[in-house]
C-alpha cells in the first residue's frame, strides 16, 4: 500500500505544479512562442505545433523526475 501512496503523493504535487504553470501562463508569454515552435497561418487555415516548448518541458520533468528517484 506504500507504493500507491507515494504515487498518489507523487501524482498530487504534479498535478498542484501543472495547475500553477496554468493559472501564471499569461504572465508568461514567452511560453509557447519560442524560436522553433512551428505556426501556419492562412486564409481558412492555422496550424500550430510548439516543438520548442515541448522539448523544454520534457527537459524540465526529466530532470525533476531524476531527483525524486535519488
């Protein structure tokens, strides 16, 4: 039972850091338009795929995930 205890710990925080990043994201417009986030804007047509901020957070959870292991 320890073990589902620490994944709904686990779970709980994540989803607390996710919701602040949320309700901040406005004061961080930076995010979702960096250099490499791709957009295709047309008459009919917008295509927007953020590459670049994907990359960063998986960068940014790896290394968070990292020191929890530790």
């Amino acid at each position: 039972m320890s073990g589902i205890g620490k994944l709904l710990i686990i779970s709980g925080c994540l989803m607390a850091v996710l919701g602040v990043v949320l309700l901040f994201s406005d004061k961080l417009p930076w995010l979702g338009r960096l250099p490499g986030d791709i957009s295709f804007k047309r008459e009919n047509f917008s295509f927007y795929f953020p590459l670049t901020t994907c990359i960063l957070i998986s960068l940014l959870l790896s290394l968070l995930f990292a020191l929890f292991r530790k």
